[in-house]
C-alpha cells in the first residue's frame, strides 16, 4: 500500500512540497544555502521512512529448531532505534528490549532488530509500534509468549510545545505466559532492567 500512495506522488512534488514549506517558514528556498535542501529533505524520507517497504514478517520467517533443547527466555535488550511522530513529524529516539519464549523456534538475534526497524522507519505512535513489534513476533514465531518493552525520548515534546527535556516514555507489549505469569514477566524486566538512565 505504501508504494502505490508513493507512487502517485512524484519527486519533484516531493521536492516542490518541501520548498513551499520553507517559503511557508519565511525563507527564500532559491537561495544558495537551500538550493539544494529540497533534494536532501526527499533523499532524507526515502531513508528515515523505509520501513514501508518493508514486510516484517519475512524476517521471521526463517528459523531454526536445532537448539539442543533449548526453551528458556531469549531476550535482546538495548535495540536502538530512530522513529518519527505521526503527529507532529519530528523524531522518537530511544531503544526497544524484546523477549520471547520458544516453542520451537528460535529466530538470528539480528532479525529481531530488523523487525524493530522495519517498524521504526515509518510514521509511527510508540504505542503502535509497540504492539506492533510484540504482534508480529507472536504472529510468526507462535512462541509460548512475548515481551516488548519500548522507551523513547519525543522530540514533539523536548523541541516544541511543553519543551521538557530529559522526558521518555516508556510502553510495554505482553502476550501469552509474559501477560498471563507474573514471574515470567517479572524475569523478563528484570533482564531488561528498565530504569532510570536506561
């Protein structure tokens, strides 16, 4: 969907849209220091917005069985990653910790970071993302549960607005055993150990 609503708007729209919003600004976007701008700000969204692109799922799709028994929690904490607003179109910086619980499958540890990236690099509210990322884990590996946990510092809020820094939000995702036991929720936070300057 995204490449059919891509596709219906040119470059040179793109590039159009963006000197009008600096005209908008009050600057002159004909001027040598902006000439350029246009073309860097589409050359920018064509990066910071890949993930539409993007099929989360394929990443999961290939897994492995043979971990000699394996079937304790699995967990990648401290994945970094760089979103933006839907709202207000500026940045959501932060790290995402994802755990599961195999039953069977096991997934490369760098697939789940593309997971978070595939969902990162796109128009986002850190509660979607959240739920999509702990969705898409559970939808494809059908582990015994899953915990998604997401922390991120809103530049809609640090640069505008309310203008307070030093803020993040933090949301959580839990399905199956990681929503449904205490203790294994509890281990789970407890690898991840979300806090204070984390």
């Amino acid at each position: 969907m995204a490449d059919d609503i891509r596709n219906q708007v040119t470059r040179a729209q793109a590039e159009e849209a963006v000197r009008t919003l600096l005209r908008w600004a009050g600057d002159d976007p004909t001027r040598e220091g902006l000439l350029d701008t246009p073309q860097r700000v589409v050359k920018a969204y064509e990066d910071w917005f890949s993930g539409y692109a993007l099929d989360p799922d394929e990443y999961l799709a290939r897994t492995f069985e043979e971990v000699g028994g394996y079937d304790e929690m699995i967990v990648l904490r401290d994945i970094e990653y760089e979103s933006h607003c839907e709202h207000h179109m500026a940045p959501i910086i932060g790290k995402v910790h994802v755990g599961y619980l195999p039953a069977g499958k096991v997934v490369g540890i760098s697939k789940l970071a593309r997971v978070v990236e595939a969902y990162a690099r796109r128009f986002q509210v850190q509660e979607k993302m959240t739920a999509q990322i702990a969705g898409c884990i559970q939808r494809v590996l059908e582990p015994r549960g899953v915990g998604v946990v997401v922390v991120g510092t809103h530049e809609c809020m640090t640069t505008r607005g309310i203008h307070k820094r030093g803020v993040s939000m933090v949301t959580s995702k839990m399905l199956g055993c990681f929503r449904d036991d205490a203790r294994t929720r509890a281990e789970f936070l407890r690898f991840i150990e979300v806090g204070p300057g984390r």
